[in-house]
C-alpha cells in the first residue's frame, strides 16, 4: 500500500470511529411549563412514563419554568 492509500484507510478509520460515539441508548426531555396566558409556572411536576417498561422519569420545574428529564431510555 503506498502513503496516499494508508492515509485515506486511516482517515476512514477515523472518521467511522468518531460517528460510534455519537451515539446514545438514553434521551432527555427539556421543556417550559406556562399557563395559557404565556405566564411561567414554577413548581410544576411533570412525568414522563415509558409505555413499553412502565418506567417513570419526573422532574420540577426551575423557577423560569424550565424542566429537564434525563437518562430516559429508548421508547414510547
């Protein structure tokens, strides 16, 4: 093999590997609780369940409103 050709092999090596850790088997959820008015609403529970495992994720929303649920597994 001449230099060019074990260049690109090894380029193309690289570039594969790099995609592999791209990818995840988890999610997250991220989200703004508001009234109808378009007002934030702090405190608010919010649940997420999986309907294949019966899993449940919660979280509270921050005082701006914003929630986070993470670590939620491939689903419905």
């Amino acid at each position: 093999m001449n230099s060019r050709s074990t260049l690109v092999a090894l380029g193309t090596l690289v570039c594969a590997a790099a995609n592999l850790f791209g990818q995840s088997s988890t999610g997250s959820i991220t989200g703004l609780v508001s009234d109808a008015s378009g007002a934030v609403i702090a405190g608010a529970k919010v649940t997420a369940k999986n309907v294949n495992t019966g899993e449940i994720s919660e979280s509270i929303s921050s005082g701006t409103g914003n929630y986070v649920l993470v670590g939620l597994r491939v689903g419905a």
